[in-house]
C-alpha cells in the first residue's frame, strides 16, 4: 500500500508481482524443506539416506511452524555469522 499511494499504477503493478513472487519462492522453499523432512523425499526423489526416520509431526500443521523455526533459526545463525 506505500508504494501503491506513492508512486503510479506501473511501478504498483510490478510492485504487487515482485511482492507475489517473493511470497511464492519462500512458501516452496518452506514447502521444500518441510517435505524433506517428513518424508525424506523431494519431487518423489529420496535425498535422506535409507537410515533416516521421518519426523512424523512434520506432515501435521505444527510441522510447517517447525520448519519455519528452523529456518529463521538458520538465518539468523547465518547473519550473526557475517557481522562478527
């Protein structure tokens, strides 16, 4: 809505499709890492080793809170890293 007001309907519209895409690509990569973990498998490709024991709560909906946890978690390990 601050670009929307500040600026004119082009740079709103390809403001609204970078702010659509950027949701798309953290969602798969949340989608990603959540089906890795529940199952072992991605795009039906196993990339855990055969001695992996799926975490089961990872196909439930806390499982997406997890993942996302994990990730911030991550990042922020990440970040720290960089500054210091």
């Amino acid at each position: 809505e601050a670009c929307a007001s500040k600026s004119g309907p082009l740079v709103s519209v390809l403001d609204g499709i970078g702010m659509g895409a950027g949701f798309t690509i953290a969602l798969c990569i949340l989608a990603g890492v959540r089906e890795i973990l529940a199952t072992g498998h991605l795009f039906d490709i196993q990339v855990m080793p055969k001695a992996f024991v799926p975490w089961l709560a990872m196909q439930m909906p806390i499982g997406a809170f997890v993942t996302l946890g994990l990730i911030l978690g991550l990042i922020n390990v990440l970040t720290r890293k960089k500054e210091a």
